[in-house]
C-alpha cells in the first residue's frame, strides 16, 4: 500500500511540470483598498474551465483554445465582475480585476462569513444538480470548528447540527453511527450516505449500514439535507449526509499538507495530502494511518484509508474525472459489560478475542457536459468492493469465554450503480426558474456468510474451521429510479418547489438459512418487486434580506432490507405481502442572519413511520405457534430543532482588538413516539396481545442539547462545548430496570464536556490540541443486542490529543 501511494505521489508531481503551457489567461485580483484577494473563483461562462486566486490574489487558465471568451470573477461579498477576452493561438493574456464590496444577502452566500461564525452553514437554494430550496439543510465546515478530527470525534464534528443522536460505542472513530428525529443511529442507517454525491454503504436498498467514514481531516464539508431529500436521492427517512473531501487546490501546481496526531491510550495517526492544478489537469491524493489502544481495555485499532482524484478538461464543454479510495481496518471489539460491571469500571473488558475488519474499496468516475450556458449534464458511475469481517465468542455478555472456537461472519459486498442528472434554468412569464431531473440505476449483491466455526486463537483470524458456514445467503437488489424537481421564482422574494420521483425496486434472496444435525434447511426463495411514486412540495419566502421562512412535505420510504427477510429461525414465516415502510417527513421554519453578529435557523418537525416492520406470535392451525413478520404499526417523531450563534462583541461593540467570541445553542426537543404497533407474547401457554401505543420510540432522547463558545484572536482558536443529552429506552417495550445481559433497560441522560484549541503560524503550522471528555463522565449512548457486544457499550472517558501540521 505504501509503495503504491509514494508511486502515485512521484507521478502526479512529475506530471505537474510535464505539460506545455501554451495559451493562457493570468492576472491578479484587487479590493476596493487595492490589496489582494484570495479565493476568487475565476472562470470561462460557459465552458469547465476555471481557477482559484492564490494567497496574493493571483490567478492562471493554461491551455486554453484559441477564441473569445466571457471572463468571470466572483467572491461571496463582492460584486462580481466580468470582461470579454479574445486570445490567440500560443497566446498569454493579462486580465485585473477590482471588486467592490456588496451587501450579503441570504440567497447569495452558503455561510456566514464575518469574524470565524462559518462553522455551521447552509446550502444555496440552486447548486450544481440538485434544489436545495425550501428544505431543512445544514453544512458542517470543519477547516472552521475546533475539533478531534484525527478520531472523527463525531460529538464535537455535529455539535452545531440541531437534533442529531450519536453512538459514541466506537472509540477508533472509524465507523460513524448518527441520526435524527428519533430515528436509530444504527451506522447512520437511516440517512442516505454519500461521499462526493456518491453512495458508499453496501446497499442502500438491501443493507444501508455505513461501514465506511472517511477521515475528517479531508473532508472539507458535511452536507445534511433531512428527509426531504427523498425526492432527489432517495430512499431514507433520514435524508441525506454527503461528505464532501477536499476539491483539487486551482490556486497552484503543487500544494501539500501533513497533519500528525499523538494522545492518549497510544495514538498515533497521521494524515498527508498533496493536490494542485496543472493546465488541463487537476489532483488530490492522500493516506491516513490511525492507529492506537483504544480506551478500553482489549480496544486496539489499525486502520489505512488512501484516496486519488484525477480531473481532465478534455474540452472547454467536458469534464472527466476519477476517483478511488481504499479503507482496511485491523479493530479489536471490547464487547459489552452488565450494569454492574459498567458501574464498576467502564474501561474493562472480558472479551479478549473478537475483531472486526472492514476492506473497502470505492472507484467512481464522473462526467460534466455543458451543453449551453444554462443547462449541464452530469453522469457519475460508481461501486464498491467490500468485506464485513468479524470473528469472536458471541454469547451473552454474562457468560465467560471459554476460549474454544470462535463465531465467524463474513460479508461480501459488490456494488454498481450510476446516476444521470440534468439541470437548467429557463425564463416564463419574464422569470427564471430552475429545473433539476434524473436518472439512477443501482444493483447490489451482497453474499452473507455467518455463524462459522473459527479458529480458538486470540488474533484477528478470519479462517473458516468447518467445511462449510451454516448460513449462507445470496442478496440481490436493483434499484432504477428518475425524478423531476422544479423551482418556480414566483416574485422576488417567494420561491415554491415541487418534484416526483419513481421508483421501482426488485429484490431477491436465496441461499441456507441454517444447517440442523449436517442437514441444510434450505430458505424459500424471497422475490420482491414494486414500482411507486414519491410526491415533494415546498417553498422559501423571504421576509428580510437575510432571513427566510421555509417549508417542506416530501413522502419517504425504507425498503425491505435483508435482516427482514432473514428470519432468526427455520420455522419463522414471513409475510409474503411485507410491504417498505412508508411515511413522510414535514418541515416548517425560520432562518438567517442578523449583520454579522447573529445567525439562527428555528424550525418545526414532524415524522410519520407507517408501515414498520415487527414480529408477533401466532398458532397455526394444528396448534403451533411460528413467529410471523410482517408490517405491524406506526411511529410518529415531532419536535423543534433549533441552532443559534451570537457574537456579542461584534453585536455590542464593534470591530474589536482582543479577539471575539461567539457562543452557540444547538437544541432539539424530540417527541418520538408509537401511535399503534401490534406486538404478541407468550404467558402461561397462551399468546397475549397488546399494544405499544403511547410508548417511546427506543434508541431515541427527548433532548439534545448542545452549548458552546469559541473564542478567536487573529490566528488562535479556543472552543469549549457541552452536550445535555436526554434518557432513552434500549427497547420499545420501554423497560427501566435492565435484564441480565444488559440488552435491555434505561440509557440514562448524561453530560459530557470538551475542549479544544487550535493556532495557525504563518499559514504554514498549524498546532491544535484538546481534552475530550473533560471531566471524565462514565456514561453510555447504547445497550447493544448483538455484535459489537452484546451489552453496554461505555463511551470513552478522558482523552487528550496534540495535533502538528505543515503545508507547503
């Protein structure tokens, strides 16, 4: 792996010197004051071709065709400026600009920009192929929060975002389980998981569990569009999370960057990046090594994650681009404790043998077409190629390891899917409006392998001891869809938004459920097909400048994934009408900003779960009883998710020569609850009906609460940050007092606090360091049935990292 990356790294750099540089525009970029300005966005009208200015303002297009062109510049809070160019064959051209100041309005910038208040922001209303317009959005700016990004720590990374849950069970940081709206953080199973607009779960239709989270230190933006993303990317309640890495630097040739981290419990990690643009052509590349003990006892971590972009303008209309990434992981599973043992130490571990190892490999490869100056095409083909390995003593958290052959589960992923979108914008009746529509096609196959023998050593060994594995399924799933969205500029101010989307969905799985006494009981071939349609509206009025109210009602849905067609058992029956879970997702809001000082988003939620999937007992005709899955109930999630950040120097005093501070609410208050789900038991010999109504949806807390305050002067940042986190019930029967393996019971309200702090010197170094876990709580966010468990699953308790970074 190593030889391959230092390969890549030697060829990239030499290719950066390697191409002529015949035609080409260049030229520097002035403010009103006359001093440089860095990061204007230089480009043709019209064509793929653009650059970035550099920290002196100045910009360079190579390799330009010969011709007249419309030269554009633009920064959010300028006005933009543009001139025609006209330039000749072996022709380099001079252009300079000057950009006044303008007034910010809300459609015009992604995030508020005064003074370090960027952490938290929005989407604009129209972007690239998507309509962002009137839909509840947020986006995580992390070169701009204080935070452990070297551990992915995901309570400081979310802890702007209003109402998002956490599983704070994976210490390594390399598997990321969040959600909202009451919703399960299961590996962000209910959020549509993306990387660069791509998907990169197993199968979002069949197996939606997010194994793979790239490192945050190259992730420029997290995007979360709620649920009403369903229109335009499907299928979860949750909506969507996109990490956005880090784009090809258009200000220079060659830009790298190394990032290394020491801490607590053996860290180490380290982070290295090299990108930049050469004529034609641009690049970023990187590789992470993260690799340490862990908190707990028995939780050692190794993890590799490489990653290549390769971009070439093959015409002034045409854009081709590559990209592959690589993830292996070596973890070691502490496995869960009882109560008692939590309350006796929270690091200890009784589960010396079990590992888990995620092999991911994702290629993608896009295409950007302008056909005119207001329509573009866009076609990414992406897949994956990946494993979910674990191995260990399995049976319940009470029961000690006897140290003989461990269990064994493999996963086998193969993926393929591409996407088509289209987008233009068009004048009617003396407006302009914006359309957004397009194509996906998606087969999965996942081959499933679990409850083999395996060996009875202690190291991660994923070697099959018996001939065969018990259980062994074929998944299969393809996916085709389109959708049309449009947004009608109606006045000014008032901006509606409607769009359909179809699906249709077919689903297969074969294979061995079990094998009884050396005899194979061979499962009944399950064969789904639906085909259906997704209504959206939804709208924005602007009632200020800077602030908007918002609303949205977008229909959603879950499909039937492979754990409910799998039943536990042989003699379980499922119900050959299982229908996908169905419901829809509303919103209603107000936000924006007021000056520099003050930027807000309040909204109203509502939720709607129909159709979940449950068991219940029943008594077939001769008198036995089978459990039966199939859609039993409904569960209905609303609230008020609300973030608030205020800068009161700015707001009281002005420009300041101490530094500012900005202080920040992140609140959500979740009412997530059963409206009607059939449930049966059995109870001195008879099946006993009754009902959830009225209870808690489990996994999900009636509060999260976050508060911060940063402080900055000039290049110094400092953040303090608590999280208020509400009580939860592991199970919907809503048990208080837990059972015996610790499955079940109350997950208690906790407080957690974190500090961190960061100095950039010469925009060269950079030093960053911080406690997590401040004041050492002992807590838990999560009381597992099964792997990784089973049992409670601490949280980490006091950690300290010290982060150097370098670029040049």
């Amino acid at each position: 792996m190593k030889a391959l990356i230092t390969t890549i790294c030697l060829v990239l750099i030499s290719m950066n010197f390697a191409f002529a540089q015949r035609n080409a525009v260049k030229g520097k970029i002035l403010d009103q004051n006359q001093q440089p300005v860095s990061g204007v966005s230089v480009f043709l009208e019209g064509t793929v071709r653009g650059a970035q200015t550099d920290d002196k303002g100045n910009f360079i297009i190579k390799e330009l065709p010969a011709g007249s062109y419309e030269l554009k510049a633009n920064l959010i809070g300028f006005q933009n400026q543009s001139t025609t160019i006209s330039i000749a064959a072996g022709e380099t051209i001079t252009v300079d600009f000057t950009l006044p100041e303008e007034e910010l309005w809300l459609e015009s910038f992604e995030v508020l920009t005064s003074r370090g208040m960027n952490g938290q922001g929005r989407l604009p209303e129209v972007e690239d192929f998507r309509i962002n317009a009137g839909r509840k959005n947020e986006v995580i700016r992390l070169a701009e929060i204080d935070a452990n990004l070297a551990m992915n720590n995901s309570r400081q990374i979310f802890g702007r975002t209003p109402g998002i849950s956490i599983w704070e069970n994976d210490g390594s940081g390399i598997q990321l389980g969040v959600a909202s709206r009451g919703l399960s953080p299961n590996r962000s199973w209910e959020f549509n998981v993306r990387m660069n607009g791509y998907d990169i779960t197993p199968d979002p239709m069949g197996y939606p569990e997010a194994y793979f989270t790239p490192p945050m230190e190259v992730v420029e933006n997290i995007e979360i569009i709620r649920g009403a993303s369903s229109l335009q990317y499907g299928p979860q309640f949750g909506g969507l999370m996109n990490f956005v890495l880090r784009k090809p630097d258009q200000s220079t040739r060659f830009t790298a960057e190394t990032l290394n981290t020491v801490g607590s419990n053996g860290l180490f990690s380290t982070f290295n990046y090299i990108g930049g643009t050469e004529g034609k052509w641009n690049y970023t590349a990187y590789y992470q090594k993260r690799r340490g003990n862990g908190w707990r006892e028995n939780g050692f971590f190794n993890t590799d994650h490489a990653h290549l972009e390769l971009n070439y303008a093959a015409s002034n209309r045409l854009k081709l681009g590559a990209e592959m990434t690589y993830m292996t992981t070596e973890t070691q599973q502490p496995g869960g404790l009882t109560d008692a043992q939590f309350a006796e130490d929270p690091s200890q571990s009784s589960r010396s043998r079990n590992w888990f190892n995620t092999p991911w490999f994702i290629p993608s490869l896009t295409a950007d077409y302008i056909l005119s100056p207001k329509t573009k095409i866009n076609l990414k083909a992406f897949g994956s190629i990946a494993q979910r390995n674990s191995v260990g003593f399995m049976k319940p958290i009470t029961e000690e390891d006897d140290f003989g052959n461990r269990q064994l589960d493999r996963d086998i992923y193969h993926t393929f899917g591409t996407e088509l979108r289209l987008s233009s914008s068009y004048l009617f009746l003396g407006r302009e409006h914006n359309l957004v529509t397009g194509y996906r096609f998606f087969s999965g196959n996942i081959d499933r392998n679990q409850r083999g023998v395996g060996t009875d050593g202690t190291e991660m060994d994923f070697k099959l001891v018996g001939e065969a594995y018990p259980r062994d399924l074929d998944f299969d799933n393809v996916n085709n869809a389109a959708f049309v969205e449009n947004m009608f500029s109606l006045t000014d101010k008032l901006l509606l938004t409607a769009g359909v989307r179809l699906e249709h969905i077919s689903s297969e799985m074969r294979g061995t459920l079990n094998t009884v006494n050396g005899v194979p009981q061979i499962l009944t071939p399950e064969n789904r097909t639906r085909t259906f349609a997704l209504l959206g509206l939804g709208g924005e009025y602007h009632l200020t400048k800077t602030t908007e109210l918002y609303t949205n009602f977008s229909q959603a849905y879950r499909p039937v994934l492979i754990s409910d067609l799998t039943p536990p058992a042989t003699t379980d029956v499922i119900d050959p009408n299982l229908q996908d879970a169905r419901g829809y997702n509303f919103d209603l809001g107000y936000r924006g900003n007021v000056g520099t000082f003050l930027n807000f988003d309040v909204s109203y939620f509502y939720l709607r779960y129909a159709d979940r999937i449950g068991t219940i007992t029943q008594e077939g005709a001769d008198g036995t009883r089978f459990q039966y899955r199939t859609n039993l109930g409904t569960s209905v999630s609303q609230g008020v998710e609300a973030f608030v950040e205020f800068d009161p120097i700015t707001a009281f005093v002005g420009n300041s020569t101490v530094g500012y501070l900005h202080l920040f609410a992140s609140l959500a208050f979740i009412n997530a609850e059963y409206t009607d789900f059939e449930r049966t038991s059995v109870v001195n010999g008879e099946i006993v009906s009754s009902n959830l109504a009225g209870n808690r949806v489990e996994n999900a807390p009636e509060k999260i609460n976050r508060y911060g305050a940063t402080y900055r002067y000039k290049d110094f940042s400092l953040t303090w940050q608590l999280s208020d986190i509400g009580d939860a019930f592991a199970d919907a029967s809503n048990s208080v007092e837990p059972n015996a393996a610790a499955t079940t019971g109350l997950i208690p309200a906790y407080q957690v606090q974190d500090l961190s702090a960061s100095y950039t010197f010469k925009k060269r170094y950079t030093l960053k360091s911080g406690v997590n876990n401040l004041t050492d709580e002992a807590y838990f966010t999560r009381r597992a049935g099964g792997y990784p468990g089973p049992g409670i699953m601490p949280a980490d308790g006091r950690t300290f990292y010290f982060t150097f970074g370098l670029k040049f």
